[in-house]
C-alpha cells in the first residue's frame, strides 16, 4: 500500500515533473486537475484537506 | 533539471519535504530567511544530499518548494527571479476567513498580476503545481 498525495496545477508539465518526484518517493500521486477545481478541493476546511489515504494501485 | 529540489522554509513542513525529496533521489538546496549558515544543524541533521542555501539559491531549482507560514509568503518570495521552475505551493490559509470562496492560489496570484501589469513590465513565467498533504500536517 502507498500513500496517496494530492497534486492539482494549470500547467500539465510542472504536474508531470511533481508527479513524478511523489512517485519516486514512493507516494501514489492523484492529479486532481487544475487549481480552481483541484486546487479548491485540497485547500484547507475542504473536502480533501488532512485526508488520508492509501493506494493498492500505485495513484496515476 | 528537475533532479534538483529548492525549498524555502526549513521548518517542520520543509524538512519533512527535504526527506521527501531526498527519498527521491533529488538533490535538495534548503533555505530560510535568517541565511545558510543558520541551517548547519539541519542540514546536517537531514544527511547527504542536502545543502543548505540562500532563498535565491533555492529558488533557482528546478522544482522549488514554497513551506513557509502563510503569513510569511509574500516576504518569502519577494524579488525572487522565476524562470521557468515547477513551484509547488504547499501552503495553507489555515484561517482561510480573507479568500472569499478563492483558492490560495488565485488569492495570492491577483494583486501580483495587477502590480505586474501596472509596472508595465511581463511577468515571468511560472508554471505552478499544489500539493496536498494526505494527512500529515494536522
């Protein structure tokens, strides 16, 4: 099981390249889309905020 | 270029993100604001792989991690010359009472780009990624 870390932006690139640096350290990384969708759902007192998961699949 | 992390803030969230990226096999250039020499302690703490550095240094990374108190960001990043790096904004409005229903992001973004555009000048380019903590950071 790895632990799943949210990661939401508006430039497909910077996403991959923080993606990719979660993954290596061993987290499942969930793109959430950009920030005024993802973003909003990871900020604090919203719906994903101090959430944790874990993944059985690896995330994205 | 993105083997190198920078990350301004060495505190609990900065450390912790310190290990993260050593755990991924990048480079880490940490810094605060009271300078490297402050860092000697945990830098050394964090091992190999680890540097301490100033907040430009930091900033010149290819990923830059933005972990100080939401307060202290603007001062943190004030005069900071982005050239294209990933930053990860991994900072909260834990009063959240000033955003009127905005995301952090969009908040600290507006008066940036309308100071940008007064001064006539073209803001740099800044490619940004949030990143949510998990749980961790209660």
């Amino acid at each position: 099981m790895t632990r799943v870390i949210f990661v939401s932006g508006d430039d497909a690139d910077a996403k991959a390249d923080v993606v990719a640096l979660f993954q290596d350290a061993g987290f499942a990384a969930i793109d959430l889309g950009d920030l005024a969708t993802g973003g909003a759902m990871q900020q604090i007192h919203h719906p994903l905020a101090g959430v944790n998961l874990a993944s059985d699949s690896g995330g994205t | 270029m993105t083997d190198s992390v920078g990350i301004i803030g060495a505190g609990r969230l900065g450390q912790a993100m310190a290990r993260t990226a050593l755990r991924a096999g990048r480079r880490v250039v940490i810094a605060n604001s009271r300078g490297p020499e402050s860092l000697a302690s945990v830098v050394s703490a964090l091992g190999d792989g680890v540097s301490a550095g100033t907040v430009d240094e930091a900033a010149s990374a290819g990923i830059v991690v933005i972990a100080v108190p939401w307060d202290r960001v603007p001062e943190a990043v004030q005069g900071l010359n982005w050239n294209g790096q990933v930053v990860i904004d991994a900072t909260n409005d834990w009063a959240a009472d000033d955003l009127n229903g905005r995301t952090s992001e969009r908040a600290r973004r507006r008066p940036r780009r309308r100071r940008a555009r007064r001064e006539g000048r073209q803001h740099a380019r800044r490619r940004r990624a949030r990143l949510g903590s998990t749980g961790s950071r209660r």
